[in-house]
C-alpha cells in the first residue's frame, strides 16, 4: 500500500467541449464546497494551483463533426503540461473541470507520466456515458462524447497527439463504470473496440462490490491508478448540477463503496473530477456531495478499517 501522496489542485474553467454552458464555473464550486479543507482534513498536504487560462467558448456550431476543435485542442495541451509537470515532481494532481472533454489531456498526462517511469496504467472512467464517440458516429459534434476515443486513437490528428504518444491509451487500460447512456453508432464501436464497460445493468446484476473488484483486479505495486470522475456517475436526484443527467445511476452507498474500494488499494495516483455545472445545481448541492465522495476516495469511512 502506497501512502497518500501530495496533492496539486488544478482549475480548469472551460465548458469548450459541452453542449450546456455552466460547467466553466464547476472549479470554484468545488473550491466553495470545502475540497482542499476537506483533504487537509484526512491528513493530506494540499497546494491550490488556480486555474488554468485558455480561449474563451466561441458557442459556435459544429465543423466538420466537431465543436469548438480549436479551443479544445488548447485546453487540452494546457491541461496535459498542468498535469504532466505535478506528476514529475511527485505530487498528485486533481484537475478540476470544466467538461469532461479535458479528461484526454489529464489522461494524456499520466499516460505520458507512465512512459517515462516504466509504469502500467488503470483508469477508471466513472461515467453515465461512454464518451467514444467519433466525428462520424457523434449526434452533436460536442467534444465531451469523445474524449475515450481520442486516447484510443480514434479523433482529430491535433487531440490524438497529445501527450506525444499514439493512441495515449489502450482500451485494454480502462474500465467504465456506471454507463447508462450510450449512442446508437457509439454502442457498436464500444463493441468493436472491446472496451470493458459496467454498465448499470451489470451493477444491478452483480452488484457494486463484485463490480469494483473486477475494475480493480491485477492492479500491483508497478500500476498507477487514475480515476475520471464525471459528477453525472451519479444518481441525478443527488448530483442535479450537471448538464447531461441520465437517471439510474448508482445511489448514495453505491457510490460511497466505489470510492472506498478504489481507496483500500492504496493506487491512487491521479484524479478528475469533471463536469459539475452550478448553474444548474440547488444551492452547490452536487459540489458538496463530490467532495463527501472525494472524502471516501482519500480513505474517510465510518469504522477504522485494517
């Protein structure tokens, strides 16, 4: 078990690959909900790094498949060197969206990261959607669909070289977990490319427990563990403060459990935690509900556990 590590706070205010604005907002709702407290609180060493600056939302219609593909390639690169620079000093990074689209530059990162070091790499994409989408199959063109696609390899030349390596990532890398909104085309290419999904109805069926240890299996003293934690994983009668809500998802306890299992490994080296949108919430409700999940994830639990 590796102890808990440093940890860098990164904003990211953007809502560039979204199809709702709100989400740029998501960073300082998170900072307002009591983070970097609450981690101090767990005994973690917390440096708040701001926020990252990059171009602002044109709100401009799809090209060629893609919204605002500018504009995300730059907050991408940013987010990549943000994250990439905390990872080489030793600290932990917690980037702070912003759309979930941002998550292919963090990821690009640790994939980066793991080069470098020698490392094997498992992210865990907790998630309502699948985000595999491609210019071809996307029903919007929003760029938030596709950000598991891009790392793949599948996805603009500009998005797909970040982080110097193509694809960033092996589908074999990732689990999904708590997907319940997946489009028609997208469906199919999740197939052919053998993704391992957990989607709602295999949670139902097995149960979180068995869920997460499937998720979690293999994982040794030489895997770096990344967790991208869209807020809309969550049940939408508790996290209502995001755009794309899809009821269904996991509960309270479920969610709370996930944490606590990916915490008992003692892997976590890296996080997202992406797409909260105040503008839709009541009163940071979702915020603070993140942070109590975050808490989890950092090892509170109700009983001192061996």
């Amino acid at each position: 078990m590796t102890k808990l590590r440093n940890v860098s706070l990164i904003g990211a205010p953007t809502d560039v690959g979204a199809g709702v604005r709100g989400a740029s907002m998501g960073p300082e709702a998170i900072r307002v909900a009591g983070l970097a407290e609450a981690l101090r609180g767990r005994g973690v060493d917390v440096m708040d790094r701001g926020n990252l600056v990059g171009p602002t939302n044109p709100w401009a219609p799809p090209v060629e498949g893609y919204r605002h593909l500018d504009e995300v390639v730059a907050w991408n690169r940013t987010v990549h060197d943000a994250v990439y620079n905390e990872l080489k000093t030793g600290r932990m990074p917690i980037l702070l969206g912003g759309d979930h689209c941002l998550g292919l530059g963090s990821i690009a990162a640790v994939a980066h990261h793991c080069r470098d070091v020698g490392k094997k790499l498992r992210v865990l994409w907790l998630d309502a959607h699948a985000d595999f989408n491609t210019s071809e199959l996307t029903p919007s063109g929003n760029i938030h669909g596709m950000p598991v696609a891009c790392l793949c390899g599948f996805g603009p030349k500009e998005l797909i070289e970040i982080g110097g390596h193509v694809p960033a990532v092996s589908p074999k890398w990732i689990r999904q977990i708590g997907i319940r909104s997946v489009d028609e085309g997208e469906r199919a290419f999740v197939h052919e490319q053998d993704l391992e999904v957990f989607d709602m109805r295999f949670i139902d069926e097995v149960g979180m427990r068995h869920t997460m240890e499937l998720a979690l299996a293999t994982l040794d003293d030489n895997t770096h563990l990344h967790v991208s934690f869209d807020v809309d994983f969550l049940d939408p009668v508790m996290a209502p403060g995001v755009g794309t809500t899809v009821g269904g998802g996991p509960t309270y306890r479920e969610a709370h459990l996930c944490m606590e299992m990916i915490h008992d490994t003692g892997r976590l080296a890296s996080l997202d935690i992406m797409e909260l949108n105040p503008a839709l919430d009541e009163r940071n409700k979702t915020a603070l509900v993140a942070v109590d999940l975050i808490e989890s994830l950092f090892g509170k639990s109700t009983l001192m556990r061996k």
